[in-house]
C-alpha cells in the first residue's frame, strides 16, 4: 500500500529512485528473513516469536522506531522530518494449519502441522529487506 499525499503525485514518480541494483544488495537478508519466518511459522493469532524476530531483527535499524501495537504485530516507523509523501507498508505473517510435505529443504517447517503455504514469510521478508533499504538511504 503506499499513500500519497495528492492527486498529482503519481508511482511513476518514485520508481527511478529505486534500481534494481540497490535491490539487490539485499538478497542476502532476504533469503535469511525468509528462510527463518519458514521454518518458524505460527498460526493466526499466536505470532509471538515471528513478532519478537521482526522487532530484533528492525531494532538493529538505526533510523526505525519499533512500535508494539499488539503482542503478535509489529510497526517499523521511519519518521524523516521531512514534508512530502509517507509511504505505508504491510505484510501478513501468520502461517496456515497444514503438515509441510518437503523434507528436501533446509528451512523446513519446525512446527508440526503448521507451515506458510500461502506467502506470508515472503512478504515479511520483503517487507523486512525494503526497511533496511529504507533505513540506510535517510
């Protein structure tokens, strides 16, 4: 989601600001949020632990401030000062009530009978590696 302040601000405008090799540099911490969130998975509701690796993961930002809206959610605020746009981001991260089938991976559900088969630890993670792009380009 990204909220714009008028009518005339516009996507478009943005997009040059981001290159795919900014990106990038940050597949590492990508594959590793999303690896973790994998194999951790918590149902709806019951996201304590997601919670608390999201707040140390972002608490090592040097510009975000982590709020605790509720135990099982988390916002990651940057506040610049700045006139302008604000952006708003949001991801779910609550997995679905199934027994994970792959035992061929390294990130393997390490909960019985509940695994992210929907997505969920994929948008974390990208919601996750765009704070950290955020927080070093302020």
């Amino acid at each position: 989601m990204m909220i714009l302040n008028n009518e005339e601000d516009s996507m478009e405008r943005y997009l040059p600001l981001i290159s795919r090799a900014s990106l990038e540099e940050y597949e590492p911490e990508l594959l590793t949020y999303r690896r973790y969130l994998h194999a951790h998975p918590e149902l709806s509701f019951q996201e304590f632990k997601t919670a608390q690796y999201i707040v140390d993961k972002m608490g090592q930002l040097e510009h975000a401030e982590i709020i605790r809206p509720v135990g099982t959610s988390v916002l990651v605020k940057f506040a610049t000062g700045k006139p302008g746009p604000k952006i708003g981001l949001r991801a779910d991260m609550d997995a679905l009530a199934i027994t994970e089938k792959h035992d061929d991976i390294s990130f393997k559900s390490k909960n019985d009978g509940v695994m992210h088969a929907c997505g969920h630890d994929g948008h974390t993670a990208i919601l996750m590696a765009a704070c950290c792009y955020f927080d070093e380009r302020f």
